[in-house]
C-alpha cells in the first residue's frame, strides 16, 4: 500500500491507493456470501426440488457413466427464468461469476457447469417425455395451497399474445410444404406428426400460409399491434394470492381462449375438490358456450357478453324487449305483435323468430324496431346464461371483479418486462409449453417463498 502526500494551499492530502494482489490460498465458504433474505436462500429453505429425481428415475439406465443431475439442471433453468436471462449460453456464462447462483446449485469453484448444449439434449429427451416442467408448476401450486396462500374461490382468466421465433417472411403456402419437407427438417417432422395426430381432420387453427421455421405457430393479432408469428399464454389466476393456477399455451386464436379457460378451471377443481364461486374475465370469454359451462357449475360469471357493445350502440329494439311465449314457442313485441318460430340457425347458434311484412309494415314503432320489412329476432341457444351475465354486469361485485383481472395483466407485464419473454427463444408448441410453464412456476416461487418468510398466518375465516 503507497501513500501520496499533497500539500495544496497549505492543507495536508492523503490519499491511498489500493495494489491489486493475489493471495495463495484463500479461506472462503459460498454459504457465508448468500444473504439470509436472498431470493434463492429463501427458495432453498421453503421449496424441496428432490421430485424430480423420483420423476425422472426410470429414464436413466443403472449402467455407464453417471449423467448430469436432473435436479442440477432444473435449477439452473430456473434461475433464468427467475432473473430473465433468456438464452441458455449467456446462464452458464453468468454461473460462472454469481456466487450466489452457484451456491443454489451447489456448484463450488473446483466443479465443472454443464455445457449450454445439456439443456437441449435433455429437454428433446427425457424432460419432454417425463412433463417435467408441467409438474414443476403443479408442485408450486400444489405447495401454495398447502400453505393457504391460494384461495381458489374467486379467479381470473386471460391470454396474451406472445410473439413467435420466427419471422412472417418464413411462411409458404400449406401445398408447398411437402416440397419443402424434402430439404427442412422441421417442416419434415411437422408434417410426420400431423399425421400421427390427426390423420383426417383437419386441424383447429389451420393456416393457408404456414412457417418453416416454426410450424405451429400462428400469424395473428391482439389489441390492435400488427400481426407477428406467435402463440396465445392462458393463464388462470387466484385473485387474492395473485397465484397463477392455471396456464396453457395455444395458437393465437380467439375461440381458443375459452377452450384454454374450461381446461385450466376443471383442472384446477380437481385440485382443490371443488369448483370456484367466480371467474372474471373480458368480453372475449363471454360466449354462450362457455357462460352455459359456468352456469351448470354454479360459477358466476363476471364479464360482459360478446354482444355487449353492439347491443350497447345499437338504436333498434333489442331481444329484451320482447316477450318469450311459451305456449306457442314465439315472442310478443313492444307494440303487442307476435313473431313466430322459423327454426335454428346452426351457423349463429341462435334459434330465428319473424314477424310479417303486413304487421310490421303498419306497426307506429317500427323505426324503433327494425330496418327490414319485417323483424328478425335471433335469440341465441344459450341466451339464458348471457342474460345472466348482463345483468352481473350491473351489480356492484362486478366492477369489484373486473378491478382485481388487472392483477392478470400485471402478471403478463411481469412475464414480458421481467422474465423476458416477448419473444420465444424456443420454436415449436411442446417447447413453447415447457416457457410458459417454467415462466408460471418461477412467478409462483417468487410469491410463495415470500409468504412463507413471513411467518404463521393467522387461520382464514370459515366460510358457509
């Protein structure tokens, strides 16, 4: 250590100056560098990863050489999904300098950090086979209702849209793909497990032009971005908790939002052994088919029908304007005419009332009624279930519930901004799941793990 002495108008300086030197040995423990309140010290206390050994056992044969950790591995994944490192080269190259993240995963300094390539070898393998990564979720969540952190009985639902890896210039047309398959090794396996799948029918979300670079993803849209290359994230949220308890991945397609929905909410009754008393969501989940499915279940829908807005503009009569006339299956009008049952319209899903030009056409409240000659009235299959939904809209628990869905838009910003993913690094639908699972279970831990270092909670209120 050197001393420079600077005498400057008559005031004595001394400033010091630091040799970098190295000692030969040092006496260093790991575990004294992690903070008690360090994330990864508090997932290490509350959150036991020694399933996947048990999950993964009969994968590995009893001879050869001893293979890498399984648990190893998910932990290291976990760590980028928890601090957003996005690409698995650039994770093994931060391990390397993180002492914190090496004593998570009990790396010391004389072992060797798996190769970036470990990671996909074994997720095309054994982690794919086994639904590693989708048990990890269902652990968190098995862990966060054990612990009374989730409490099942007001939930909320939404997608977001997640833009693909792979470019719009990437897509040809659905006849040149076996063309393509001959030099595309994707595309080759694409069209192979198509026809292991569905060999006749063709599938939900079938696209004229097609991607080589990521087949199963889906060119759309949502709120009002350009359309990209891309995959929907469900997620079903616990509103009290903020726990995501449900996610899916599906193709970018509104009619699959709902499908997602009904999954994620009969799986995740079957968890806790009954059905949630609500669920909130937008508009676009509010369908007849799926306001019938929460109906036969006793759930209360907290969101607005699909119509809600053109009904809302719309200057003409509506469908609660008139009067259901069971005797005779037809409806009574405002002005006391009757429209008469003409069949099912399979198409709209909705049963067809008419009246007739002579009444119509003399009725003083036609301009009020309708722009045709006569009135067409489509009362929807379902129509029952969405009028109940109309009037939730009105009540006070309503705009409660729509209040606390914002917590699931925060969850996707959270995903996005956080995690990092705005853009899938992996391409393919089964690889896109093992993202969106490992992003959901990552969140989870994070809340879990802080409501368990919180101490004993006070026991929840019975409920009747």
């Amino acid at each position: 250590m050197f001393c420079w002495i600077t005498i400057l108008g008559g005031v004595l300086i001394m400033m010091g100056q630091h040799d970098r030197s190295e000692a030969l040995f040092y006496y260093f423990r790991l575990e004294d560098q992690v903070p008690e309140t360090h994330l990864l010290r508090l997932i290490e206390k509350h959150i036991s990863f020694a399933f996947v050994r048990e999950k993964l056992e009969d994968s590995y044969s009893e001879t050869g050489r001893p293979s890498i950790d399984p648990e190893l591995l998910l932990r290291i994944l976990l760590i980028g999904y928890l601090y957003g490192i996005t690409s698995e080269r650039k994770l093994v190259e931060e391990l390397r300098m993180h002492l914190a993240w090496r004593w998570f995963t009990g790396l010391g300094f004389d072992q060797e950090i798996p190769h970036h390539s470990t990671f996909s070898k074994n997720r095309h393998g054994r982690f794919q086979e086994s639904k590693l990564f989708e048990q990890l979720f269902e652990e968190i969540v098995a862990r966060c209702l054990e612990a009374g952190l989730v409490r099942g009985d007001n939930l909320s639902v939404d997608g977001s849209f997640v833009e693909a890896n792979a470019s719009k210039e990437s897509r040809i047309p659905r006849e040149q793909l076996a063309e393509a398959a001959q030099v595309n090794q994707t595309v080759r396996q694409y069209l192979v497990e198509l026809e292991q799948q569905n060999p006749t029918e063709e599938p939900v979300h079938e696209q004229k032009l097609v991607s080589t670079t990521d087949p199963d993803a889906t060119y759309a849209t949502k709120g009002g971005t350009p359309a990209r290359l891309g995959y929907y994230d469900n997620y079903l949220v616990d509103n009290h908790s903020c726990v995501i308890v449900g996610v899916q991945a599906t193709a970018a397609r509104m009619s699959q939002e709902t499908v997602a929905a009904q999954d994620m909410l009969a799986r995740f009754a079957r968890w806790q052994g009954r059905d949630p008393e609500s669920v909130v969501a937008d508009a676009t989940y509010g369908n007849g088919e799926f306001l019938q499915w929460l109906m036969e279940r006793g759930i209360t829908p907290y969101m607005r029908t699909r119509d809600s807005a053109l009904r809302k503009n719309n200057p003409l009569y509506g469908p609660e304007r008139f009067t259901y006339l069971p005797e005779n299956n037809s409806y009574r009008c405002p002005a006391g005419q009757q429209l008469n049952y003409v069949g099912l319209n399979v198409r709209n899903r909705a049963h067809a009332y008419i009246g007739s030009r002579k009444r119509c056409g003399a009725c003083s409240q036609k301009a009020q009624c309708t722009t045709g000659q006569y009135k067409y009235l489509a009362i929807h299959i379902h129509e029952p279930s969405r009028q109940r939904a109309r009037d939730l809209a009105n009540t006070p628990g309503f705009a409660s519930a729509q209040r606390e869905r914002k917590k699931v838009e925060a969850l996707f910003a959270e995903l996005k901004n956080q995690i990092g993913l705005r853009r899938l690094r992996l391409r393919r639908l089964k690889f896109v799941r093992e993202q969106f699972f490992m992003a959901a279970a990552a969140q989870n831990i994070k809340r879990l793990v802080r409501f368990l270092s919180q101490g004993p909670q006070p026991p929840l209120p019975a409920t009747t």
